[in-house]
C-alpha cells in the first residue's frame, strides 16, 4: 500500500511548477501595470489636466485596466472559457455600440 498510484511522474510535476511560476510572475506583473495606470490616472486628475486630454485618457486606461481584469486575474485565457468570453465580450461591444448610437442620436 506504500506504492501511490496516484501519484504524478517527476516530470509533469516540474511541468506544472514552471508553469505555475509563469503565470504568478504575469499576474505579479499585470498587478503593478494596473497599480501604475492608477497612478497615472490619480497623478494627471491631482495635476488638473486639460479635461479634453484626461477625460480620454482615463478611458482608455479603465479599459486596459478591465482587459487585464478579465484577461489575467478572472482566468479569461485558460481554456474552456471560449463561451464565457464570447459572451461578455460580445456584451461589451452592444453596450458599446449603444452608447455610440444614443450620443450620436443626441449630438446630432
């Protein structure tokens, strides 16, 4: 009974190891770029930049921010989230040509 069957061979736990790091060392360092677009963000809004150069920015910044969310800490790119992702993003791009339409329907 001392024999574990169910033991994994030598290799595909090294296997496993190497890639658990990599993906702590990617998750490591998406933290730090999120912490940083705060930052960013943060430093231009104490700074009262010109609100036609910020207000874009800080869009642009929020949306990297959700795709690195959604990307990397809710596990978007293992497998077996194709449909998950479809999904919301395919909700992301109605919400997004909603709010296109309206402004345009409002401006114009």
């Amino acid at each position: 009974m001392a024999d574990n069957t169910h033991s994994k061979p030598v290799h595909h736990r090294e296997f496993e190891k190497k890639q658990h790091r990599e993906e702590m060392k990617q998750q490591v360092l998406t933290f730090a770029l999120m912490i940083l677009f705060t930052l960013i963000a943060f430093g231009m809004v104490i700074m009262e930049v010109n609100s036609y150069f910020i207000i874009p920015t800080l869009i642009i910044l929020a949306v990297v921010q959700v795709a690195f969310q959604l990307y990397y800490f809710m596990h978007m790119k293992n497998k077996g989230h194709d449909m998950v992702a479809l999904m919301m993003y395919g909700g992301a791009a109605v919400a997004l040509l909603t709010i296109i339409t309206f402004t345009s329907i409002i401006w114009w």
